[in-house]
C-alpha cells in the first residue's frame, strides 16, 4: 500500500507553539474576540502565514453555535446587473468578518430552490437573493428556515431593497410619448409574483395618455427570447415604432431583432432598456436605459443582511430607491408618416 506523504495541513496549535502562546488566543485572535493585543495578533497573524494555516470558518461557526456566512443567490450570472449586485455587496462585507457563499440558478424559467438549497446546506446565516422568481409564499417560507434579504423585488414581511419599478417604467413610457410614439410595446417577461410592476406602469401610462398598450411576454429575460419575441412584435402589418423592454437583455435581443428585419435603430425602431448594464453604454449600443443602481443595491443590500445577524428581532427593512432615465441613442421621434 503506497503511503500518503503529503504534508499535514497547519493547525491554531501549531500556530501556537511558533507564537509561543495558547491555542486558545490563536482562536480569539482569529474570531476577533477581545483579549488580545495588536501586536500578539499581527505575530499570530504572521506566524499563521508562514506556517500556511487556514481558520476553519464553518468550524468556528459550529464552536460558538453562529452562522456567519452570507449566501448571495444570483438568478442569472449572464446579465451583467447581477454581476453589479455582486459588488455592491462585496463592498458592504469588506470591513466585516463575514464570508460570501455564491450561488447561482441553473435556469431563468422560475426554478430556484436547487440553488437556494445549496445556500442552505453550506449553512449560511442569511441569504441575499438576486433576484427571487418564486412566488411570495414560497419566499416567505423560505425566510422562516433562514433569514432573507430580496434584492430588487419587495416581498411582504421580508427584509427587501428594491427599486421603484413603477417610477421607472414610467419614465420610459413617457420619454417615448413625448418624442412623439402612439405605437409603444411593451416587451415584459414572465408574470411572476413581485415581477409585473413594471409592465402595469408601462399600461397606465399609456391609458393615461389615451393610447393603446401593447405588451408581449417573452419566454425568460435572456437576449435570445427577446430577439425571438421582439421578431414577433415587428412582424405586425402595424408594427410598433418603439419598444420598451422589461430588462436590456431583451433589449439587446430585440436590437438584434430589428437589424434583422432590416430595420434602423433608431429611424425606424426607438428602444428603451432596463437595468443601465455595461453593455447598454457601449458604443454603437448606446441603449437609453433606466437605471436601478445596482451596486447600490447590492451594497444596502449587504447591510441589511448584517445589520439582520447582528439583530434578528429588528423591524422588517424595506429600502426603495428611484431609478433614473438615462437617455441615449437608441431612442428618437418616429419617422413621418410612421
């Protein structure tokens, strides 16, 4: 039988016996318990790098019977507002001990629990979910096993910052009704609980107006669907001249759309995103969006994820905040005639 000759991983007592203290201030020092000097933890500190030992962050949860990881579910790594969340968070957990446990859905089609539960089985204290496609009671199940944080979706007795979906698609609407459009769709996603704000701004609106709203659901967020959904919407004899869509992917799908159908944007096709991504400011894109501020999301998010381990029993957080029409090139009146 072939022996096993790799080196032992370090432990606090090694890092003990090269101090020369305890182990037991090896563990205080790496908990940030109080007790210890500034100059014994920098020598442990040192020492712990030297001899390559690496705390057990699970373990040390199970010794004093606190979870401390923050698990953050992202519905969908591909569309960069997630990725934007992601470091709005990652800078409210800099200064603070707590680890970030990532999870991300395998589908855009309203199934997160494999993804949830992972979060779960890495026994996380709280999670921060990114965007929650299941229905407000699920949801609020879900924060009865494990402390929830809904980021960009308000859910009723749920820790929620979110943006004002209905001033934002607002905005839209009326940015294309006042460079002149009667003939606006709108472009949505599935009808998901916390999910259909936007789409009925976008109606009223347009009824207010006195006109004709037009919505067409696409298959899931993704660019694809909206290219295919958005192919349907200008294949009509009376085709709209603008369209507003639920996210920039569809955007970007129906982008790809109009191109296709050897349509201009925008001569003959105004299009208004959501999400002000990365990608919308692009040159050559240059996508007038609305933007929901996602890092600060993400970051008010973070708080309020530490903010609810540090205090179960606090009041229930419901951060709003206003989005902003950022009107660039995608978007201009409709040709005569049109």
């Amino acid at each position: 039988m072939a022996l096993d000759h790799r080196p032992r991983p370090a432990t606090q007592s090694d890092v003990a016996r090269e101090v020369g203290v305890s182990r037991t201030l090896v563990s205080f020092a790496f908990r940030g318990a109080p007790g210890v000097s500034d100059e014994t933890k920098q020598a442990i500190f040192d020492a712990a790098k030297r001899l390559g030992y690496r705390p057990n962050a699970v373990a040390a949860d199970l010794a004093r019977k606190h979870r401390s990881a923050v698990g953050l579910y992202l519905m969908d790594i591909r569309n960069e507002v997630y990725a934007d969340i992601l470091s709005g968070v990652r800078t409210a957990l800099h200064q603070d001990r707590n680890r970030l446990i990532l999870s991300v859905s395998r589908s855009v089609d309203g199934e997160d629990q494999g993804a949830l539960e992972s979060l779960m089985e890495a026994r996380v204290g709280i999670i921060i979910a990114a965007t929650l496609l299941d229905s407000d009671e699920r949801a609020q199940e879900l924060a009865k096993l494990v402390p929830l944080v809904s980021v960009t979706r308000r859910i009723e007795g749920v820790d929620s910052v979110h943006s004002d979906d209905a001033a934002g698609a607002r905005a839209a609407t009326e940015h294309l009704i006042r460079l002149g459009h009667t003939r606006i769709a709108h472009l949505a996603g599935p009808a998901y609980d916390g999910h259909t704000v936007r789409r009925e701004s976008y109606a009223k609106t347009m009824r207010d107006a006195g006109l004709k709203p037009l919505t067409l659901a696409a298959e899931d967020f993704t660019q694809d669907s909206g290219e295919r959904a958005a192919a349907r919407l200008l294949g009509m004899a009376d085709r709209p001249t603008a369209i507003f869509t639920h996210n920039d992917q569809l955007a970007l799908g129906a982008r790809e759309a109009a191109y296709a159908g050897g349509l201009s944007v925008p001569a003959d096709l105004s299009l208004v995103g959501y999400d002000n991504s990365r990608t919308s400011r692009l040159h050559g894109i240059d996508l007038t969006s609305v933007d929901l501020h996602a890092v600060e999301l993400g970051r008010r998010a973070g708080v309020a994820a530490l903010n609810r381990l540090m205090d179960p029993e606090a009041p229930i957080a419901d951060e709003r905040l206003l989005p902003e029409l950022v009107v660039r090139n995608s978007t201009a009146p409709p040709r005569e005639g049109s």
